[in-house]
C-alpha cells in the first residue's frame, strides 16, 4: 500500500511540475509576444502633385476624376454609416489667371468675399488673415444646395495667378474635420 501511495504521490509531483511548466512557458510566450512591438507601416499620405505646386492629403481620402492643375477636388470617405452621407467633405484646388498683375490676395480675398453672396445665402464671414504678402485665408459659413456649409478658403497669388485651396464641410461636422484638415491644408507650396 505504501508503495502505491508514494508511486501516486510521485507522479501526482512529476504532473504539478509538467503543469507548472506549461504554464511557465505559456506565461514566456505571452510575455513575448506583449514585449514584442508589431510596427504597421503607416500608409503614405495621398499626394496630389502638379508642375507649379503640390499638396497632401489623407491617404483615405479621393481624389475625383477629371483632376487637373486649374480645377481639382480632393473627397474625403463617407462619415456616416451604410454610406448614406448628406454631404461629402472636400478639398478644391482653383487656379485662375490674374486680369492684373497687381492683384494681391488680399485684393482676390476682397472680391471673392464681394462675390460670395450672390452664390452663398445667409453668408457671414468669420474670420479673415493675412498670411503674408501673396496669401490670405478667409472662413466663411452659409447656405448652398439647401445644407448649412462652412468653407476655409486660401488664395496665393503668385505669376499672374491665384491658387485658390478651399476646404467645405457641412457647418455641424465643421469643428471635427477642421484639426484634422488643417497640417494639410497648410501642406500646399509652390515648386
């Protein structure tokens, strides 16, 4: 009888240790696996990148078919599930040829804000900067197509043209995307 008792104590021991050492080993494993750092490529930004200037963008975001220099919309994805979405943020990049070479951007910033309401109703200009000499930003909110928008406008005057970059969203989404857009809106430069 004795001899069953220790056996079964022995290898009741020799089973304790085996499950200790699944145990330790798992807990080793786990250990690992929470030290080892798992680095995700950080998708590059989309570029949108033309002879006189370039600009970046949020890799998630589109640019819409028929880009070119003088006229070109940046979308961003749709913020609202089962992609119903009242209005789709963008970018809009403008260039037009100056009819005089004195034009500065506050002057274009002038007209347009001139301009605006003939297209823009209930339209109110919240803030207007000089940026320096050949740019200016004027935010300005309204209604267009029936949706309450807000739109941050830069004009850079630069050869006889000004580069118009202009960012819309629907006027409650406005204070979300604006942090967000911004580094990029400030991204634009002349090559």
């Amino acid at each position: 009888m004795n001899k069953v008792l220790v056996t079964l104590l022995l290898f009741l021991s020799f089973a304790s240790r085996a499950q200790v050492s699944v145990q330790t080993d798992s807990m080793l494993t786990d250990s690992l696996v929470a030290d080892s750092v798992i680095v995700e490529e950080k998708p590059e930004p989309l570029m949108v990148d033309f002879p006189s200037y370039k600009m970046t963008f949020p890799d998630t975001w589109k640019v819409k078919n028929g880009c070119i220099e003088t006229q070109c919309t940046i979308n961003s994805p749709r913020d609202t599930l089962m992609n119903f979405d009242t209005y789709i943020e963008s970018v809009n990049l403008t260039v037009n040829k100056l009819n005089n070479t004195s034009y500065t951007a506050l002057k274009y910033a002038d007209y347009s804000i001139g301009y605006l309401p003939k297209v823009v109703q209930q339209f109110q200009v919240l803030e207007r900067k000089n940026l320096g000499r050949n740019s200016y930003r004027v935010t300005y909110r309204g209604v267009k197509n029936g949706l309450r928008q807000t739109w941050r406008q830069y004009y850079y005057v630069r050869s006889g043209k000004v580069y118009i970059v202009t960012f819309s969203a629907e006027t409650r989404k406005y204070e979300l995307y604006q942090p967000m857009i911004e580094p990029y809106l400030d991204s634009f430069t002349f090559k």
